[in-house]
C-alpha cells in the first residue's frame, strides 16, 4: 500500500520500524482518556522498550499477512491508528478493524477517511468480503465513523470484552465489501 491522503494534511501509511518513539507520544498523551476502552497493560508496555516491541510485533504481522496496521501521521507525529486484524481467508474472508485517533485530532475527518482507506484496501489488496468492528455502546464518535463508511449495527454483545479490567459489553458492526466468491487458493 502507498500512503493515502487524508483531511487535515494526514496521511495514512503501513507502521514502520522507528515508528515507536512517536507511537509512545501519542499513547501516553491520551493514556487515561482511552483507559475505559483498552485491555489493561502492564506498565513495561508504557516504556520505550514496549512500545518498541508493540511496533516490532505490528510490522512482522503486516509482513506475514496475519494483519494489516498504518498509522495515521501528519510529519514525524503519528496521530492514530488502524488494524486489520483477525484476518481470515477462505470462505470467510473475514477482518477485524480497530482505530483510535489523538483527542485533538477528533473531529476533522480523519479517521473517517482512514477507515475508508482500510475498507478499499481490504478489498482491493487482501481480497476480503467483509470487515466487522465493534464498539462500546456509548462511543457515539466511533459508531459515527461507521456510518459514514457503511458499516451496518448487527447486533449487541454481552461480556464481548474485557476492557479495563471488567468484561464490557459492544455494539456489533459489519460491512459486505463485494460479492464475489473467495479468490482462488486463498483458503
């Protein structure tokens, strides 16, 4: 994937080595505002040898196929995230996607855009027939983004998951990318 432009002067590109000094900025600065919606983590992954090791893990599953995760940049800063995760081929043809942005990034159209960029790629790049997501009941923000990118509510879950130390209940999401039978050989 090329870097895609987003508003805001943003671009969203594959994680890189490197990218963890300025993925331990952005995490630490909105630590206690993500909290309620985050597994709880050990303070190691806080210190710039976890972050390090979070970057590290991102970039060999991207290269293995087992994910697909960009993060959200506007110069050196990196402003968020999105993963594709859970990735499922076969006759599932299946993703998880997940995404957060910097507080003060909020608002703008960015992540609606880089969700949408996900989408494309899911399709066009990963061959996939859909991709689902989640969120917590209250985060309004979040289910608007998946709206505007024509992901439709299926349903509620209890006890989905374990959040911030206690099993938390989510609104279920999906979005049918296309029709088409599952390519050939990606079982």
């Amino acid at each position: 994937m090329r870097p895609a432009e987003l508003p805001a002067g943003a671009l969203l590109r594959p994680i890189e080595p490197g990218d963890d000094v300025a993925l331990r900025e952005v995490s630490l600065r909105n630590r206690e505002r993500f909290r309620r919606s985050s597994p709880v983590q050990p303070e190691s992954y806080w210190t710039p040898e976890g972050q390090r090791g979070r970057v590290d893990t991102a970039v060999r599953r991207n290269a293995a196929g087992e994910a697909w995760t960009c993060v959200i940049v506007r110069g050196e800063a990196i402003l968020g995230m999105v993963s594709l995760s859970s990735i499922v081929r076969g006759p599932f043809c299946n993703a998880s996607i997940g995404y957060w942005i910097d507080a003060a990034e909020e608002g703008r159209g960015v992540m609606s855009a880089a969700v949408g960029a996900a989408c494309a790629v899911a399709e066009a790049e990963l061959g996939l027939h859909r991709v689902e997501a989640s969120t917590l009941p209250d985060n309004i923000a979040s289910q608007r983004v998946l709206d505007k990118n024509g992901f439709e509510r299926f349903g509620r879950a209890r006890n989905y998951l374990y959040l911030n130390g206690q099993w938390q209940e989510a609104v279920l999401y999906q979005r049918i990318l296309h029709d088409r039978p599952p390519t050939p050989g990606s079982a």
